[in-house]
C-alpha cells in the first residue's frame, strides 16, 4: 500500500506515525509546500521573543524521516491531484497513492483595508513569518486582532522592548475565548506590562509609502508604526480539495464523516482544514487548534490502513502565558451560549480567577486566570451533566489516588455548596 500525505505540519505527522505505529510496509510519502522539516508553531511567540532557540522550535529532523522510512518532499506545491487515476501532481512529477491524506492546514485571513500590502505588514502562521517579524528593527508595531495569536505576538514584542498597540474590532479582547469579565483582567495584564490595548476600534488604512508608517483608525486616529502584525484569524486551506470535487462546508472547512473520510472514497482530511463539530451544540464549527489536528490526524492515519476509528469531537482549549500569569479557556464563553438558558458561576481569590459556563445543565465553557486548579479534570466533563459531574468527583474515592484530585475537590466543593436549586449560578470566593 502506498500513502500520500500532503502537509507536514501536526495532523501530517500524527497520520504517519498511526501508520508506522501499525507497520513498517506500507509506503508513505509527505509533500509539503514549506521547506522545513516538522516543527511547533505553538511556541514560535517565545522564538520571536528571544525566550527559545529556533534550533528548538523543530520537533524532528530529515534523518528521524529516514529512520522512520518516510519519503519526504520539501518546497514542493502540490498542483493537483486527481482522485479517479489516484495521482498527486507536482510541477515535475506525478505520484501515485492507494489512499491519500488532505493535511493543507490553514492561512492567514488577510482583510481588506487600503495598503494592507506595504512593506512591513506582516501575519503570523509558519517558521518563515517568525523569521521575519524575529528580524525586524521596527520598534513601534500594531497588532491587529487580539485572538490567541495577536495576543502572543503583542507579549512577545513588547518582552523585546517594542512599543506595542493591540486592536480589536469587539468590546474586547480575546472574545471567542473569554466573556467580558475575565478579558477585562486579561487586558489588565497587558496593559500594566506596557501593551496598548484598543478596542471598539476598526483599522480603516494602513499607511506609508515603500514601508508602512502608521495606520488610521475609526475611533482614535491616526497611529505611528514601523511594523502593522495581521492577527484577524486563519481560513481553512481547501483549494486543492475544491478542484478534486471534495465537499466543502458552509465555514469553509473539509467536510469529513467522523473517521476523517471525505465524500470521495480513499481520500482523507484531518487537521486545521477540516471542518469539525462543537460537541456541546453539535453545530459545524472551525476548530483550528494542535490537539484537535493531532487527535484527527491519528484517526485519519489508522483508518486509511482499514482500521475504524472515531475521532470524537472536543471542545476547544487554549492556554496562554501573559507575562507570567496563566490565561486558559475550554469550551464556549457565555456570549457565545446566550439562549436564556445559560447560567454562570464564578469562583474570584486573589490573583486568580475562574469563571464556569453552564448551559442547559450541563458543562458548556470554563475560564481561568491565575492557576489552572480543576481544568484538567473539567475537561472530560464538557457537555455533560454539571450535578452528575459535581458528585462523580465528590464521591469516587477510587480516583483519589490522582494528584489533581484534591485541588479539583476542592473546586468542585465550593461549586457545589453555593449552588442552590432554581437559583442563578454566581459564586465569588472569599
């Protein structure tokens, strides 16, 4: 059996090693548009703000590809291919697969605001993009879109002694993770370490001519700046699966069924352009994330060897570090939920904060600034009873053995006494 992958980022690499986990036979080729080897761009923030090596951004090189006896091709752009022949087109060559898996991953959304491409505007998604923002002399920079992304680069230029400006077109940042609440702390953070943050606020233009040198907004006006970063989201990259005639959503994402198969038979997707599912409200969604490429690239890479996986769709997690306070956030914010149907709870101690969506009874969101004390043990209960959930914690000694059970047990405590029934859900610590 020969295996084509295209794309060698995490979902890529999680269907090789699912074949080679299974055997050491089956013929796997890796095309891959980038010309490095695998690496984690979840860390490049601390390669931009000196804190890492970029030696160390890279999880394997050319020889661990040999080892594992995996033909990889580097800077290649794949052409087409052509699911009836089963060939992959390059520019030089045509390779043949038995079955074929879509890891294209995603790029940057680049809006449509006047002089978005001067010199010096710059988005943040692969090695090359860090290397550029890693070199620039500009000291004064706007980052647009406070996402996990905008927020990551704005600390890591800021560490670097960069006057730094966030914008955000909402009411405030990061808002497809936090509700207003916990973003207003975060943006505490960023602002008593020197980041400006802006929000309410739409970019109408970037100027300069040959090199940007500042932009004009609704609000404020006109800002300086040497480097503008575009921090406004990432678009599944699915051109390559259009042509082929692979089904495409509504959002723009692959549409798989949940053991990663596509509408055409021996073809398979998994990772940033696959579009997945919200398991709390079923909904199609984009969940663009590391843990969610891995899990569908190890599904996709199982099956395509005859196995039957499902892949089991999570709810989404991100972790940041903002200047040394731990930011975290799983499932929905509550604005997201709003249906009249929604309750929040809130647990808020010094130098910390914590903040529990719950929808319909049942575990919809979860927020945490300060510690990460319970998120770990809160994630297999998304979407599930929050009163089943409280007990099973409070009351299963054989789990006790577990390092997090007594800092989640005593979470879950306090969630449970000041729950009254038929009451809004709203607890603030001592």
């Amino acid at each position: 059996m020969e295996v084509v992958v295209i794309g060698n980022g995490v979902a890529g690499e999680a269907a090789c090693s699912a074949i080679r986990s299974r055997s050491g036979e089956i013929k796997i080729t890796v095309i891959s548009e980038d010309t490095y080897p695998f690496y984690s761009p979840c860390i490049l923030n601390q390669y931009i703000s000196q804190e890492m090596k970029r030696s160390k951004l890279f999880l394997k090189g050319l020889k661990d590809y040999e080892k594992d006896a995996i033909n990889l091709i580097l800077g290649q752009r794949v052409q087409h291919f052509d699911p009836f022949r089963k060939l992959v087109s390059l520019s030089a060559q045509e390779i043949a697969y038995d079955k074929l898996i879509l890891a294209t991953g995603s790029h940057p959304i680049v809006p449509p605001i006047d002089g978005v491409k001067t010199k010096g505007v710059k988005v943040l998604k692969s090695l090359r993009d860090a290397d550029s923002i890693f070199r620039d002399k500009g000291s004064k920079v706007i980052v647009i879109g406070s996402g996990p992304i905008g927020v990551e680069v704005a600390v890591a230029l800021r560490k670097r002694n960069r006057k730094v400006c966030l914008i955000e077109a909402l009411d405030w940042i990061l808002p497809n993770q936090f509700d207003e609440k916990g973003s207003c702390i975060v943006r505490n953070i960023l602002e008593k370490n020197g980041v400006e943050v802006l929000t309410g606020e739409r970019v109408l233009s970037i100027e300069g001519k040959g090199h940007v040198s500042g932009i004009v907004t609704s609000r404020a006006g006109r800002y300086e700046a040497d480097m503008v970063v575009l921090s406004v989201g990432m678009r599944p990259s699915v051109e390559l699966a259009r042509q082929a005639g692979i089904e495409i959503g509504e959002l723009g994402g692959i549409l798989t069924n949940d053991e990663m198969e596509t509408n055409i038979k021996d073809v398979y997707a998994c990772g940033d352009c696959v579009q997945g599912k919200d398991p709390f409200t079923l909904k199609q969604k984009l969940s663009l994330l590391w843990p969610h490429a891995e899990r569908q690239g190890t599904v996709a890479g199982y099956n395509c060897i005859g196995e039957h996986h499902s892949v089991g769709w999570a709810p989404d997690v991100v972790n940041l570090n903002i200047f040394g306070t731990f930011v975290g956030a799983m499932g929905q914010p509550a604005r997201i939920l709003d249906n009249g149907r929604t309750e929040v709870l809130e647990d808020a101690g010094k130098g910390k904060y914590h903040r529990f969506i719950i929808s319909e009874g049942k575990w919809a969101g979860a927020q945490f600034i300060g510690d990460h004390e319970g998120m770990g043990i809160l994630l297999p209960f998304m979407g599930r009873s929050y009163t089943e959930s409280c007990q099973k914690i409070m009351g299963e000694a054989e789990i006790a053995r577990f390092p997090w059970y007594y800092p989640a047990r005593r979470l879950f405590s306090a969630l449970t006494h000041c729950h009254e029934p038929n009451q809004p859900l709203k607890y603030t610590a001592p």
